[in-house]
C-alpha cells in the first residue's frame, strides 16, 4: 500500500515502488495505491488541476500522474491494473495485480 506518495516524489520514485513490486510480490500479491490521478491527461477535479500546479511549481518533478502513464510502468514489471475506485476528496485507489 502506497497512500500520497506518487505525486510528492520524482517519476524515479514511482518506477523504483513499481519495479520493487514487481520483483518482490508473488503471483496475484496486490500493490494498492492511494491519491490523486489524473485520466488520459485530464484531472476530475479543478482543485486537483490547482494542487497539481502547486506541487509542480514547488518542485519541478512532482506532480499529479496519470492513470495511463502508471499502467504502462505497471505492466513492465508485471502487474496489470484491476480496480480503479474514486474515493472521497477527488482521490482514488488503484488496485494493481502482479501475474
């Protein structure tokens, strides 16, 4: 379970959470993650579009990601996306599965 840290870290983050997943978890082992995404480059939320701003112009490699970009990292190291739930406050669980 990974809650509010892909979009306050560096894309490198996000590829090492992936790849540690994928080496470690065995065959349909979950990696679940908690935030704000966006989906096909769009946010659902103005106040998402606004925080993501914020974060960018804090540091340049922050950001709000989005759900494609997070599959395609998923599915190089083994894991395929299952569930997508919107949760309270415009976040949402992404619910990966290692085959």
């Amino acid at each position: 379970v990974s809650i509010n840290m892909i979009h306050i870290a560096p894309w490198a983050a996000s590829l090492g959470l992936f790849a540690g997943a994928g080496r470690l978890l065995r065959a349909d082992g979950l990696l679940v993650l908690y935030g704000p995404y966006m989906r096909d480059g769009a946010h659902n939320a103005p106040s998402n579009a606004a925080f993501d701003a914020a974060l960018r112009e804090r540091n340049p490699s922050w950001g709000v990601r989005d759900i494609a970009d997070l599959e395609q990292v998923g599915e190089a190291a083994g894991l395929n996306l299952r569930e997508t739930i919107e949760m309270p406050a415009n976040n949402m669980l992404l619910v990966f599965r290692h085959r």
